[in-house]
C-alpha cells in the first residue's frame, strides 16, 4: 500500500511571519542581566584581556632576549 505524503507547501505554511512569530516568542523567554551584572562581567573579561596581552608580551620579551644570544 502507497502512504499519503503531504505536499511541501503544506509544509511551509506561514513561511517567514510564523519564524519571526516563534523569534518575538523566544525572546519573551530570554532572562537578561541587570546592568550590574554586565557591568561586573565586563570588567572582568577587560581586566582577563589585559593580564593575557601582559602575558604574551613577556613571553615575547624573554624569547627575543633569548634568541640574541644566538644571532
């Protein structure tokens, strides 16, 4: 026996509006920060960026001091 299939249009009913429906909805749902605490986390990415960059450049420092006493 054939099964019935159901055509692909029926499938993309409601397209575009019915995902920006479901985006509206999901947003509904999202719990956002308070401003302290993106200010908090902020300084702490800004505060882990400058401790890697100072890093990094004493690495840098310490491999170039080391390779003059070879060239």
């Amino acid at each position: 026996m054939a099964t019935k299939t159901t055509p692909k249009t029926e499938e993309k009913k409601g397209g575009l509006g019915r995902y920006f429906r479901g985006v509206k909805s999901e947003f509904k749902k999202v719990v956002w920060p308070t401003k302290d605490t993106v200010i908090k986390y902020s300084i702490i990415v800004i505060i882990a960026v400058i401790l890697s960059s100072l890093l990094l450049l004493a690495y840098d420092k310490i491999i170039m001091f080391l390779f003059g006493f070879i060239y």
